[in-house]
C-alpha cells in the first residue's frame, strides 16, 4: 500500500499532537512542523516508539520564508504531503476597544494567512496526484463569535469561508477540503483560564465537560480518511453540544 504522509501544523503539542499520534495510528507517515524544536522531537520520539515514521520541521507560520522553507523540506525529504493539517493557532485577546494592532495582525497573519500560505504550499503536488486532504482546525467562536476575540473570531471564520472556497477550487482533482470546530478543549489553550470560569463554561456544555485534544483528533483522522471521500466544503463541530 502506498505510504501516505501527513503534515500536522503545531504538532508539537495539545490537539496538533493527539492528530499526529492518531494520524500514525491509522498508518501515515507524520511531519510534526512548529516553531518548538525540543516538543516536535518529543512527539517524533512517540511516534517511532510505536514503530511509527515521523520526520519533524522548523515552522514559524508568521513568516513566509518560513513555510516555503519548511514545506519545501517536507516535499524533499518525504516525496509527498498528501494530507495537511492546518491546526496551528494562537490567541491574543482583548475587548476591540483596546486591542493592540500588532495583536490583530498577529493573530490574522498565523492563523488565517499562516493556513493560506501552508496549503498552497502542498497544492501543486495534491493536483499532480489527484488526491489529497486538507482539514483545517477552526473554532466554535469562529461560528457564534466571542467578545473579547476580534482578532480570533474573524481568523477562525476566515478559515471556514476558506475552507468552502478552496474545496470549491480543488474538488475536481479529488481534493477534498474540510475544517473542524472544536469548543472548548483540554490544552495549554485552555490551560489559562481560572477554575471558575471552566466551571461556569462546562454547565453550558450539554456533554458537561471540556473535551479531549483525542475528541479533536478522532474527527481529522476521520476528514482523512477514504471513508470521508464524499465529503468536502463542511466544518464539523466537536463541541460537546456548546453551539448547535
Ligand atoms: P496549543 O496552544 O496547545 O498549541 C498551539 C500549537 O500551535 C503549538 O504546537 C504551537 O507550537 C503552534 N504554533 C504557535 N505559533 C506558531 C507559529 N507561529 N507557527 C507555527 N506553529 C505555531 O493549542 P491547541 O489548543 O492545541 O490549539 C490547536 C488549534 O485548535 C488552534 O488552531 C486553536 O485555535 C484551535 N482551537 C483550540 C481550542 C481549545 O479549546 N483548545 C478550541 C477551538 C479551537
């Protein structure tokens, strides 16, 4: 069977590494790409010691030269990358009244162009192919919106128009291109926020609790799989029923 590769956007931790470890459960070769050189290797470590291929990369998303370099790498040292997952992300939140413009352009510039720039990236070759997957990581707030996330809210509701845009351009040569939407979920993302507010959010949640990077993780594995070859434009929440 062909060796298919998978390259995971902040693979190195939280949901990015739960989708690089379920990705090499269901046999793909994983490159784990961020800017945390000693994680990357740590989750690489993980994914040889259950006889897994990993091959990690340098990745800074704010920097163009970055991703050409690191995809251009990839496409070097594994031949393919015929599923993308753009899952890295970062917040800087603040009212809109009082958010810094580096802010704004930071979060826009990694989280909306980051996933534009990623995917073109590995487009060529996925056409070339006539086949591949990408699945982009948004959030619940890019569908009901956040006070306090201007920034975050507008990069994760680009990244679904995005989504539907580019499964429209690319479905034809068997692409398909999908996101998910996770709610709130169990990373260092999270990890900030006080046992108060957690507690007031999870009573909101109709499951009653945070989710699982894994519960992420199970959804991509599924966008990246043949049983998902119909599906293509979609954004699947993973939410625990918080936003229906
Ligand atoms: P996390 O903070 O645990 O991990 C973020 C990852 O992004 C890390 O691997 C980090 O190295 C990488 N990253 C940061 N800056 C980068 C850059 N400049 N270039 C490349 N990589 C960079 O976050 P997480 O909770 O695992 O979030 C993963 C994705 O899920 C993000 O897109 C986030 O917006 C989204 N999400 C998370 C939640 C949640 O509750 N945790 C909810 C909805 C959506």
């Amino acid at each position: 069977m062909l060796n298919r590769v998978a390259l995971v956007t902040g693979g190195s931790r939280g949901i990015g590494r739960a989708t690089a470890l379920a990705l090499c459960r269901a046999g793909f070769e994983i490159v784990v790409a961020s800017p945390e050189l000693e994680k990357n290797e740590e989750v690489a470590a993980e994914i040889r010691s259950c006889s897994g291929r990993a091959l990690t990369l340098d990745l800074d998303l704010a920097n163009l030269e970055s991703v050409k370099t690191a995809f251009g790498t990839a496409l070097r040292e594994c031949g393919r990358i015929d599923v993308l997952v753009n899952n890295a992300g970062i917040t800087r939140d603040a009212l809109a009244m009082r958010m810094k413009p580096e802010d704004w352009d930071l979060v826009i510039r990694i989280n909306l162009s980051g996933v534009f720039f990623a995917t073109q990236q590995v487009l060529p070759r996925m056409l070339k192919e006539r086949w591949g997957r990408i699945i982009n990581v948004a959030s619940v707030v890019g569908r009901s919106g956040n006070p306090g996330q201007a920034n975050y809210v507008s990069s994760k509701a680009g990244v679904i128009g995005l989504t539907k845009c580019l499964a429209q351009e690319v479905g034809s040569r068997n692409i398909t291109v999908n996101a998910v939407a996770p709610g709130f979920i169990e990373t260092d993302m999270t990890a900030k926020l006080s046992p108060e507010v957690k507690a007031k959010m999870a009573e909101k949640i109709p499951l009653g609790r945070f989710g699982r990077p894994e519960d992420v993780a199970a959804a991509v594995k599924f966008l990246a799989s043949e049983d998902a070859a119909y599906i293509t434009g979609q954004c699947i929440d993973v939410n625990g029923g918080m936003y229906m």
